[in-house]
C-alpha cells in the first residue's frame, strides 16, 4: 500500500503535540495534527487491530507464565502494541527487523512462533527463531547496539542494490547511549535505508523521561543529524502504521533514513522482577491506562460499523488459541543439551573447546570422581 | 599516489623477490583480497584518499572506488557495530581501528556482539569480519597511541586473535583472515610496520592458528608474538655468544592457543618464558604461564618467567624505552635461574 506523503524537509522540528490519526475517543483526526497523513483504509485498520488483541492476550498470558514461574523473566510490552505493531505491519517481508528484549509482541507479528520467541526468557539459549528466515535479528539486550546493526545491514543491502528497509527499535533510555548517536549519525551520513522507531515509554526501568533527556520531544534531536524526525502518539496504531510505512517506503527508494518517536507508556513493570511502586504513581498509571490503543481503534472501527460481533468472536478466538498454544508450550520441559555448549562459539574447530566438550562428555556419563585428592 | 602503491604490482601477478614491508604486505594483502572477492569491504577512519595513517591501505580507494573502501564517521563503536550489520547481510568487512586506544570506544561491540553473535544464532548469523588494531608501542606516539590491548580480547570467547610480526605473515595471516567465517581481531605491531623482508608475494605461510619456531634452541624456549619476536631473536643472538641456546616461537595466534608446538618445545628445553609489551599483572603472559606450567609442570626445570611491561599505564614517548622489554631485560632474567640444576 502506497500512501505517497510528502515528507518535511529535514531542517523542520516537529511540531510539539504529537502526529495523530486517530484521538483517544476514537474519532479521526483532522488538519494539521495529521502531518498530512491519510488514515489507512479499514481492512488495514481491522488487521492491526486484530493483530493488536491477539498480542495483548499473549503478553498478558506470558506475564502469567512468568509469574507461575515457568519463565525466567519477561519484559511486557502492555500498552506499546500500537507502535510494536504498527510499526512492524508497516514492512515488507522482506525488510530486516532489529528488535530489543521487549519487542516480543513485534516479534509475533513478524509471524515468529510463540515458543521460539521466548527461548531467551526461558533460558534455554540466548535467542531462538531462524533470524534469516524471519529477517528479523537476535533481540538486543545491550542497550541501542541493534541500531547500528540495522545500519550497517541497510548500507550493506545498499551496496548490493537491494531495495529493503531496516527498522530498528530503541527505547527513551537508550537514546542516551552513544551507540544511538553513532547510529543516527552514520544512517545519515550514509543516507542508509533504515528507521529508527524510539518507543518513548516514559521509562528507562525506574529512570523517568526527565531525567533522561533535556530535549522537548526525542523526534527533535533528527534535525541535527539531517533526517526527517515525526513525533508520533504512539498509542495510536493509525499513525505509528502511516508515518512508519512511508519511512520504509523511503528508505526502500533510497532516500535515507527516518527518525520516528511513538509516545506511549510502559503499563506493566521492566520486567517481572521490577517493582514499580518504588518509582510513579498508580494514578499515573490509570491515566495511561485511560489511553489504551487498542481501545482507541476499537472505538473508531465500531463507529464505522467494521467491527461486528461474528469478527470479535473470531478474534476472541483466534486469541485464545494463541494463548492456549503458548501455555502448552511452555509447560512442557524444553530440552537443552549441556554440550551443545561448545557447538556454536567458533565456525573454525578449535582444540581447546573440544577438550573441555570431552571433560563435560565425560562428566555427563559418569559424574565426577571427587575422593582421593589427598592420597 | 605514494611510493608504497607505484611499487605495488597488478594484483593478480606474483612479485619476485625483493625487500617489502610489513605495511606494504598488509597493503597488497587488502588488495588482493577486494580483487578476488567484492564481498570484501574495507572502511574506518582515513583509510580513503590519505590511505591510513600507517599507509596500510594506500592507493586501494583509488582502485576500487568508495562502494568499496571509504571513510567512515569518526566513531570506532559506530565502524564496529555497522560492520556487524554487513556481516550478517554477508559481505566480509574489514575495519581498522586507527590506533590500539582507540578501538575502546567499540569495546562492547566486540565482546557483546562480535565476539557473541554465532554462539546466541546457533551460527545462524556468522560474522566474517576482521577489526585490524594496529597495536604496541615503540613508535615515540603521545599517550593512546601505543596500547597492548591484547589480553581483554584473548580474554573474550568468540573472537579469534592473531598477531604477525613479519611481512610474509602479514600478508598470508590476513588473507587467512579474511577469508575465515570467524570474528578475527587482527593486531599489527606499529613498531614493525617498516622492518622490511626479502620476500615474493603472494605468499602463504604456516596456518595463521598454529605457533612457529622461528630458530631452533636447546636451552630456553622464549614466547613471544607481534613485537616482541624481535626481542626475543635478538636475545637470542646475543645469548648464542655466550653458548646459550635459545628456541624462539612466534606464537602468532594468541587465541586459540598452540600447545602442541609450544609444549613439544617447553618438553625440550625444560625451561620458558614469555615476553609481551603490555602490562604483567593480568597480562596474556599469565594465561601462558599457567598453561604451560598446568601442561608441562614435569618437564620444566623452572618456573615459566613472564618478562613484560611494568603495572603502569604506558609512558610517554621520552619514558618508553625504560617501559619495554628488552633483549638485555630478557638475558638478565633468564640469567637468574639458577643453571647449575641444569
């Protein structure tokens, strides 16, 4: 789908309210908060949303597993589906996706299977989909490190002629990080196809946006490097989608990078292991919560009759099934192999590693003589 | 175009013999790399129109163009960390880090990503990809310009660290790592950059993974890689007036490391040490050390020496002669074992 918006000219700040299709009522938005894009057509619009409930239902039930203990931890991205979702619709299969830990939801729009997403959080290795077949990375924990892999593979793609996009995700935290100055600087320079899509969830942990930038909207800080930047409201999946495919749909033309920020807000904890109370207000939280995405779309889609009972049924159901599916794969034991261990490190086969896979062979089969060290 | 590229030959024809540097293998080595594999792409801080600071890749943007070799923001995490990207899109990146101290800046990239990225895959994702460091002191540069950075490298599975001290191994170490599907930290010795070798090129030498004896000994078995190979041959000339026999190795590959050439001659001469630029206390001496004492403890006459800079942060250019091992630092320490055991 083409949306054919003309961009701003780089040296323009975005304006302060953020870009928005549709408003927290669910109603269209009209005139300059549009930044001149079109709200997309109501199959899309449906398919987000449909995208969006099965992803809610997912990290909730995840959210739960983890709790029950059948994860090791887990970083909900309650209330970000608009611009997990949003921005991940907006590619093309065959676009390259740099996700960090808390894109699982984006992940699972991506098409990955829910039992290879949460490989990680289980801990039966470091990353568990085919990231080739998906063209979607290994999730990055170190923070704003994937935004120069998704630079350095669109420039590589450049080189080749292909015509793809590589969007990375960072967070409101990361956009401290050298690593993202590095990154924003390069795609520029380079005039890569990538975009940058910053997840402004007002919280780095416990680390609010205050003390985290000076800045009045991170979409600002694109004109320094000479790249358009939008300044989006991030709970709202009509924008997140509009603004993000024409940035890809840019970048595949060749015409650079895109810096984008979806405002939104982390509903759950960092983790499982986090305790939010020590840092904001239940109230702050409720306000948010008020401003849900996928009530807004929601909203809109009944107002124009294209959200009938039969197709909440089947979304319902298609849901629960996601999440039925999940809990079975995640009460089964996962099979780990203790010498796999020595497998990956090296392409080239190394003695050392080989040895010290024999003394675990070995240990594996017979356990250890421990007795007779004084003898 | 320097005088480096004029007598650069066609890279497909061979080069008789003839005096050729280790800048100038490393040189010719890029070179004929890019000819044979467009998947090989060289970038990092004036590597373009200057050809490096060390002249490495002089005269190689003339050749092949900028989508080739070009010059990259000045940022070592941003040069890493973009490479990591081509590599996984499959090209075979090569960068350079200008300067030992500077390459900290991509510190993470490397221990976090480069080093890991095959392992967290299931080697889905390889990386191909070398990150040369022109490495050590010696050369009079300000403080950051004479680094031994080895040891956090050697300390991180995943990477491969090799470093030539010749101009015949530099070229054949470095096709060698281009070529590898491996990660390779590439380190080249600044002090031996324009020791020149009688040499024809292409050459292929001894397997970049494997130690070399460079001279054959009885006595003492010395260890040395990059810059100190050096020292150590010069030790060793002057120890064979004094009817001391010393076996020299070239380690070459710092990690892996070669135990079966390095035990075979430790078992010989039943006595070792190491030499190395970089600080002592947790150095790469100690790893050698103990590995080659927890190996070869029966057969050693003597406890495995380490002879290495002092625990300081390295001097300033009037002050580095006093910082670094030297042949006569080396005699004098072999000279305080007792040899009456002998």
């Amino acid at each position: 789908m083409s949306l054919n918006v003309e961009l701003p000219p780089t040296r323009t700040l975005p304006p302060e309210k953020p870009l928005r299709l549709l408003d927290n009522a669910g109603h269209a938005v009209t005139g300059r908060d549009t930044g001149g894009f079109a709200l997309p057509d109501l199959a899309t619009l449906v398919e987000l949303y449909r995208r969006m409930v099965i992803a809610r239902r997912f990290d909730v039930q995840v959210t739960a597993l983890t709790r029950q203990g059948r994860l090791a931890t887990y970083p909900s991205a309650l209330g970000q589906e608009a611009c997990e979702i949003g921005a991940v619709s907006a590619l093309d299969a065959d676009d390259w996706l740099f996700p960090t830990y808390r894109e699982s939801v984006a992940l699972l729009t991506r098409g990955i299977d829910p039992a290879e997403i949460l490989v990680s959080f289980r801990g039966d290795w470091h990353n568990g989909y085919d990231q080739r077949a998906h063209r979607t990375a290994a999730q990055a924990t170190p923070l704003a490190t994937q935004a120069l892999h998704a630079v350095g593979l669109g420039h590589a793609a450049r080189l080749r002629r292909d015509p793809i996009a590589a969007l990375a995700f960072l967070g409101d935290g990361a956009t401290s990080e050298g690593d993202a100055h590095e990154a924003f600087n390069f795609a520029a320079v380079w005039q890569t196809p990538t975009v940058f899509l910053v997840q402004n969830n007002q919280y780095a942990i416990s680390v609010p946006l205050s003390r985290q930038t000076h800045a009045r909207t991170f979409a600002d800080k694109a004109v320094g490097y000479g790249m358009p930047g939008y300044h989006v409201d991030g709970n709202d999946v009509a924008a997140v989608y509009a603004v993000t495919r024409a940035a890809v749909e840019r970048a595949r033309a060749g015409h650079g990078p895109t810096f984008i920020e979806g405002v939104t807000y982390r509903v759950e904890s960092h983790t499982n292991s986090d305790d939010p109370t020590r840092y904001r207000q239940q109230r702050e939280v409720e306000h948010w919560k008020r401003r849900d995405p996928i009530e807004r779309l929601e909203k809109y889609l009944v107002s124009e009759g294209a959200l009938g009972d039969g197709l909440r049924e089947e979304i319902t159901e298609a849901a629960e099934a996601l999440a039925a599916r999940t809990r079975e794969a995640m009460s089964a034991e996962a099979e780990v192999s203790p010498l796999e261990l020595f497998d990956h490190v090296y392409a080239t086969p190394r003695r050392q590693l080989a040895e010290q896979r024999e003394r675990l062979a070995a240990e594996l089969a017979g356990g250890l003589e421990t007795s007779g060290a004084a003898r | 175009m320097s005088a480096l590229a004029e007598a650069a030959p066609a890279a497909e024809a061979g080069t008789g013999p003839g005096p050729v540097t280790m800048a100038a293998a490393l040189n010719r080595a890029l070179r004929d790399a890019m000819a044979e594999d467009d998947r090989v792409v060289v970038y990092g801080e004036d590597v373009g129109p200057l050809g490096g600071v060390f002249r490495v890749t002089d005269g190689l943007q003339a050749e092949f163009g900028e989508e080739r070799i070009w010059d990259s923001p000045l940022a070592e995490s941003g040069i890493v960390g973009t490479a990591v990207g081509m590599a996984i899109y499959g090209l075979r990146p090569v960068v350079e880090m200008q300067f030992d101290a500077f390459s900290y800046p991509a510190f993470e990239q490397i221990v976090s990503h480069v080093a890991k990225m095959r392992n967290r895959t299931k080697g889905r994702l390889q990386l191909p990809m070398v990150i040369r460091i022109p490495c050590a002191g010696a050369i009079g540069g300000v403080e950051h310009h004479s680094d031994s950075s080895e040891a956090y490298w050697t300390a991180t599975p995943g990477l491969t660290v090799v470093t030539p001290s010749n101009p015949a191994d530099a070229y054949s170490m470095l096709r060698e790592a281009i070529a590898s599907d491996d990660p390779v930290v590439f380190m080249e010795p600044k002090s031996r950059y324009w020791a020149k070798a009688e040499l024809a090129l292409p050459v292929t030498t001894a397997p970049m993974d494997r130690a070399l004896v460079l001279r054959e000994g009885t006595d003492v078995t010395l260890l040395a890689y990059g810059p100190t190979v050096k020292t150590a041959l010069d030790a060793a000339d002057a120890a064979a007036a004094e009817d001391l026999s010393i076996e020299v190795i070239d380690l070459r590959s710092l990690s892996p490391f070669d135990d079966e050439t390095v035990g075979a001659s430790v078992r010989k001469t039943s006595r070792a040490a190491v030499i190395h630029e970089a600080a002592q206390f947790g150095g790469y001496g100690a790893e050698v050390a103990a590995r080659v004492t927890e190996r070869n403890f029966h057969w050693l006459a003597e406890p495995v020496l380490r002879i290495a800079g002092y625990d300081i942060p390295y001097p300033s250019p009037k002050l580095e002669s006093f910082h670094l091992p030297t042949a006569d630092r080396v005699l004098h320490a072999l000279a305080g074992w007792d040899w009456d055991l002998a």
